[in-house]
C-alpha cells in the first residue's frame, strides 16, 4: 500500500462512526451464520423415522426370540447384534453352544415365520466370554 493509499484508508475510518462499523459487522456476521443454520426439526425426525423402523424390526425379532427359545437355554444364550440376515448370539461354551447348535435351523425357520422383514436367514453362534475371566 502505498503512503497515498494508506492516508484514505485512515480518512475513510476516522469518517466512520463507530456504531456504523459495529452495525456493518454485526449484520455480516448475521448473514454468515443464517447460511450455516439449518432447520433441525425435519432431519431430526427423518433419523428418527429411520432408526424407528429398524428398531420395530429388531424388537419384533427380540420379542419371538424369547417366545421360541427354551427357558434353560434363555438364560445361557443373548443376541448380540442382527446384520445382513445374520443373528449373532452369545452362547456360554459346552452343552449351550451344542444345544444351540443344534436348534438353530429351527430357530432360525420360527424367526423367519413370524418376523418376515426382519430377513434372518442364519445364527451364528459366538462362545460368550465368562464374568470371571479378565
């Protein structure tokens, strides 16, 4: 800049009162905040929707899991996560492995009856790990 330029600049701010500068930068910075806001309620409602349905799909499969499975193999057995029309259940290693083993293409019929768009076409079966080891 030079010696001429810099003494305009200088005219130009001492010209200005200091309200009106304060004013042009607020409304700026009003513009530039206005532009990253966006509404909140429709996006938060299409998640929701979204997460609702996957949720009422996996509960139904929660719900005749619990109907369908015998009680003693209930209580050594938890499902773990349901991805691509594979259940993973948690099994406690021995006989409950081997007895879920063995039921799982039954389960696996029940569940595909009665929960059509949950979309299970197999378990997989995953040894649970004992509380007491680390």
């Amino acid at each position: 800049m030079t010696g001429g330029e810099q003494g305009q600049v200088t005219k130009l701010s001492q010209g200005c009162n200091m309200d009106d500068e304060e004013r042009l930068l607020s409304i700026g910075a009003r513009r530039s905040r206005a532009k990253k806001i966006t509404r909140l309620g429709p996006s938060a409602q299409a998640y929701l929707d979204r997460r609702d349905a996957r949720l009422k799909k996996n509960c139904s499969v929660v719900d005749v899991w619990h109907q369908v499975l015998p009680q003693e193999l209930y209580n050594h057995c938890r499902l773990t996560g349901i991805s691509g029309g594979t259940l993973r259940v948690e099994a406690e290693p021995g006989p409950y492995m081997h007895e879920m083993r063995m039921l799982s293409g039954e389960l696996v019929e029940h569940l595909q009856n009665r929960c059509r768009r949950a979309g299970v076409k197999r378990i997989v079966l995953v040894p649970a790990r004992r509380a007491d080891k680390p």
